[in-house]
C-alpha cells in the first residue's frame, strides 16, 4: 500500500475521497425527468474557497404551441465554497408554472462544482458537475447528472462548454442516459457589461437553441460582488421551443 508523505498528496486523496463519494451517495438516492428543460445555464469551473452566495434562476417560454407558450421556470439556491475545489450548492425551491395552471412545486437539487485544474495550468480550465435532484411529483423518477466543464480565456474572449450527463435513479427509471452541451462565449467590454451568446443542444429532445445574452459583475468596495446575466435563445429547429427568455442574478459574498 503506497505511504502518502506529503500534504499536497493528502489533500490530493480526500478531494478523490470526496468526489467519490458524493457521486456515489447521489446515484444510489432514490425519486424529474432526465431531460430538463429549465437547465438554461452554463457553468464555469472555478471555485473560490470561503465564498458564499444566492442564487436566482428563471426562465420563460413564447412558442407557436399554446400547451408551451408561457410557460414559466424558477429557481433558488444557496452554496458554500468549503475548499478551493468543492462548492456544494442546495436549491431549496425549484418552481414551475404551466400554461393555465398554477405554480407547482417541482422538487430540489444538491448540486455540487470541483475545480481540477488551476486557472492557467493547462489549455483549458477544468471542472466537474455532479448533482442529484429529487423530484416531488408522485411517479416520476430522480435525476444523477456529471459531466465537465471548460473554460478558456483568451485576450478580452470567454469560452465555456459544458458536456453534461443524466442518468435517472429510482422507481420507473429510464436504463438509459440522455446527453446535453451548453456552450457560451462572452467579450468582456466592461465589468458590468460583457455581450455574449449561449447555444444549448439536447439530442434527447431533438432541441437546439441559440441566442445573445449579456453577463455583469457589480462589486462592492468589500469584496461582495451581484452577477447578472439575461437574454433570449431561439429555437434552431422545430422540436425546440421557439424563444426562452432566461434571467440568473447571484449575489456572492464572504
């Protein structure tokens, strides 16, 4: 059995041990569907140890379909950076309203980001997503998702993509896993302005979307900082949903 001497070779094995773990706890909980059609977001590897922070997510829908069009998604979470690699985060509400109906509660989500990579170390930034959300609606499975992340920088030039993963778990699951990819590139122009675009494919769905959205940061003088970023992907073929509207606002602290 090979001796761990060194410290960087300790925290190396409990961030294994972690991840590990996590994954595995997450798989083997029991009760959404697996294509999820509120994921409009494209996360980034990094994580900031000791940072905190909240989160809203929402999303609308305009469609030709009438059982589609107004259709409504939103989300809440808060999230803890406890190491420089590991950022759990719990979406305490996830809430959607459909055309006519009320608004329903859709379940929750425990949600987790490691950062493998230091920024710079390789040609692209690295991290890892995985998360498990329980759904609350009676009969319909939970939802394991993984998968990495990149980002690149180059000059004032942002790439992220992401290649994620969902398995769902439970009574009624489906053997198969469904695939998705989200990818964005942004220009920071200004902190609290940077224009970009977001594309979204969902072979499951037969669903490909594209569209401009624009991202800022507005810091404090103490180090607190509220991220924005808004805009509308349109619907590349007909399977997909013909404009979302999408909102995210984090207010992060320490």
């Amino acid at each position: 059995m090979k001796t761990i001497h060194t410290t960087r070779e300790l925290t190396h094995f409990f961030k294994i041990l972690i991840i590990g773990s996590i994954s595995a706890g997450t798989y083997l909980m029991g009760g959404m569907p697996a294509a999820r059609a509120d994921d409009f977001i494209v996360y980034s590897p990094y994580v900031v140890q000791g940072q905190s922070e909240f989160e809203f997510r929402g999303d609308s829908y305009a469609d030709s379909n009438p059982a589609v069009d107004g259709t409504t998604n939103y989300q809440i979470s808060v999230a803890h950076a406890f190491t420089s690699w590991w950022r759990p985060e719990i979406y305490v509400a996830e809430y959607q309203r459909l055309p006519g109906q009320g608004q329903k509660s859709q379940g929750y989500e425990f949600e987790n980001v490691f950062q493998l990579t230091n920024p710079g170390e390789y040609w692209a930034d690295t991290g890892l997503l995985a998360s498990y959300e329980y759904h609350s609606v009676n009969g319909q499975p939970g939802v394991f998702e993984f998968g990495p992340l990149f980002e690149k920088q180059t000059g004032r030039l942002v790439n992220r993509l992401n290649l994620i993963w969902e398995k769902e778990v439970g009574a009624g699951a489906s053997r198969n896993y469904e695939f998705r990819a989200a990818y964005s590139l942004s220009y920071k122009w200004r902190n609290a302005l940077q224009p970009g675009l977001e594309t979204y494919i969902r072979p499951a769905d037969n669903a490909y979307q594209i569209g401009p959205v624009f991202y800022g940061e507005l810091a404090s003088s103490r180090g607190n900082e509220l991220e924005y970023s808004a805009g509308v992907v349109f619907g590349a073929n007909r399977s997909a949903t013909n404009q979302t509207f999408v909102l995210r606002l984090e207010y992060e602290f320490f």
